[in-house]
C-alpha cells in the first residue's frame, strides 16, 4: 500500500503540470479567438519546450541539467522564429547541446568520485563494488550489482540504453540511485521485498512501473531513484 500510494502521488504531481500547461494554450487560443492580439510564437512548440523545462526546473530544484537543455532548445527555436538573421543559428543548437551534456558528465563525475572518496574514509566498511557510477553514450550498458551493502550511486544515459540488475544485491535504510537519462533509455530490476521511491523528471519520457509487488509488508530496504528523464524511458522490473 506504501509503494501505491507513493507512486500515486507521483503521478498526480506531473498530472498536475499537464494540466497546468494544457490550461494555459487553451487559454491563450481562446483570448485569439476572442479577437485579442497576441503574437503567434505564443502558440509555438518551442514555446511549450520551454514551459515544459520551466517546470522542471521548479520541481527539481534547479538540480541537473536537462531542464536547462530542454528550455535552451525551445529559447534557441524560438529566437530564430522571432529575430530576423541573416545566418542559421539553429545548425548550432545539436553541437551546443553535446558540449553541455560533456561539460556537465565531467563536472558530475568529479563531485560522485569526491563524494564516494569521502564515504569510504568514513565507512571502513564500504569498498568500490557498494557503489556504481556509469556513463553509456552512444552505446549500450549491462550490469549485475552483486553488494550485500548497495549504497547508491549514479546512472548517465544519452542516446543508448542502461539495464542495471538488482536481484542478487541488497541494501539497508534508504539508498539513493540518481539517473539521468536523455534520448535513451534504462531498464532496472529489483527484488520484489524492496520498497522503490520514484522522484525523477520526466519531459517527452515516461518511467513504467513493471514490478510484481508484493503484499504491503513494513520494509527496511528503500531504493530511492532521483533525477530526470528527458526524451527517453525507465522500466522498473522485478522477479
């Protein structure tokens, strides 16, 4: 009952930002057609883009980078729209894009690996296998996380796919497991006694829940995922 209702409430907060979003190009079409002037980029998909990543990065905190990809792209179309140049600047949106995905990867896997340095010095128990921090670009990833003491880590996936396989892992209390996924998409088993938090952004993606649940049951194994889902999917299974 725990898991549904989490997951409920998840749901119901990005309905919410649907319906906010839809609310308002409907009230926008409907001042047009009352004969008020309004300009026609009102009306553009770049325009949604950027509300879309507006939104995300309200729910989000900031945090990431793929609220600010999304509301670059539609800013970027939009202009384009709006200015007059006398020169294309939309070739430059994809290499643009590229070059802040690799500038934010390196930056991220610099703080992980700092912040891992730091729980190992802390934890004597802890070792490398405990955590896991993969990038996949352009490619595809499959692990088997074997840790009778999972501790989290983080997940980065542009254009390929990640499956990451819990089913002989473990954990204790809470555990956190951030993913970004762009253009792409992750696949991640679990054991049916686990509890799963879903706390990801999600923009022209989905996250599906697949997993067997069980009986409610109190537990004391909690995966929480954390991130953003941007033009992709996540697939939650468990066996």
């Amino acid at each position: 009952m725990g898991n549904y209702n989490r997951r409920q409430d998840s749901g119901n907060g990005s309905g919410l930002w649907a319906g906010v979003i839809i609310l308002c190009i409907g009230l926008f079409i409907f001042l047009k057609k009352m004969g008020l002037e309004l300009p026609n980029w009102l009306f553009s998909w770049p325009m949604i883009l950027i509300a879309v990543g507006c939104i995300m990065g309200v729910k989000g905190k900031f945090q990431g980078i793929a609220w600010f990809i999304v509301t670059m792209v539609g800013c970027i179309f939009l202009v384009g729209d709006i200015v007059p140049f006398d020169w294309n600047l939309r070739r430059f949106v994809w290499p643009t894009i590229l070059i802040l995905i690799g500038i934010y990867i390196i930056g991220r896997s610099t703080s992980k690996k700092s912040q891992y340095e730091k729980i190992f010095s802390a934890d004597d128990s802890a070792n490398s296998d405990d955590f896991i921090q993969a990038t996949t670009i352009f490619s595809g990833t499959n692990k088997v996380i074997l840790s009778k003491n999972f501790k989290g880590g983080n997940v980065t996936t542009v254009f390929g796919g990640t499956e990451l396989n819990f089913s002989q892992a473990d954990i204790e209390g809470e555990v956190f497991l951030e993913i970004t996924t762009l253009f792409a998409g992750v696949e991640i088993i679990v054991p049916s006694s686990w509890d799963v938090r879903v706390d990801v952004n999600t923009v022209f993606g989905g996250i599906e829940d697949k997993r067997i649940v069980p009986p409610a049951i109190p537990s004391n194994k909690t995966l929480i995922l954390k991130g953003s889902c941007t033009f992709g999917g996540v697939d939650l299974k468990s066996y």
